[in-house]
C-alpha cells in the first residue's frame, strides 16, 4: 500500500503523489436517474453520502487494470452506471445498497467487473 505522505516525503510532487496513490472523495450527492444525467465520478474512492430515490453515478471509462471503489453512505439504494458501450459485471448499470460498498475493477476498454462488500 502506497501512503501519500511518504511518497511525498521521498520527494514526488504532490501530481505524481497523486498519480501514484489515487485520491478519495467525500460527501458526494448523487444526482440524475440515468447514464445521460448521473454524477460523473472522478475519484479512485468515491463515498457518496447523499442519495435520494433512484439518484446514481457514473464510472469513468473502464481501462484494464483501473480500480474505482464507491461507498453508499446516503440514505437509498444507489445506481451505478458504466459509461454508453461499457458494461458493468455485463450489465449497463448495477446498484449498491445504503451503507455498503463495491470495488470496480477494469478487465478492458469497455468492462468492468466488481465486488460488493459490507
């Protein structure tokens, strides 16, 4: 595991700290009811803690070996979209209940596979 301040500590600018880590984003709202008007996620970790019935989000573009992780800490269910021509565990979308999480792992240019957790 690769900790922020000691990438920084070596030396690395706070960009390539970035690029190397990931960052987290806290607080999000989830918005829309579809892929055309969900929040556009643009985190490695996403919590969103804000989520009115039937709100969602949208993945960025699958890319083998990328690993997004989204918390479903508001009060409904969560839609999770993949972008137009992706699939997600080989449909266009998937859910997530209130208070748990799923890992998102891209196997190519247009799939990405995921892991629900507790």
């Amino acid at each position: 595991m690769t900790i922020p301040s000691r990438v920084m500590g070596s030396g690395n600018s706070s960009l390539s700290t970035t690029s190397i880590c990931g960052f987290a984003t806290n607080g999000l709202t989830a918005a829309g009811t579809n892929l055309a008007t969900g929040l556009q996620l643009n985190a490695d970790v996403n919590v969103v803690s804000t989520t009115a019935a039937s709100t969602g989000v949208v993945l960025p573009s699958a890319e083998n070996g990328s690993q997004v992780v989204v918390a479903n800490d508001g009060a409904s269910t969560l839609a999770v979209y993949a972008k137009s021509g992706s699939t997600i565990d080989g449909a266009a979308s998937v859910t997530i209940a209130t208070t748990k999480r799923r890992v998102f792992y891209g196997t190519s240019a247009t799939t990405w596979v995921s892991v629900l957790g507790a």
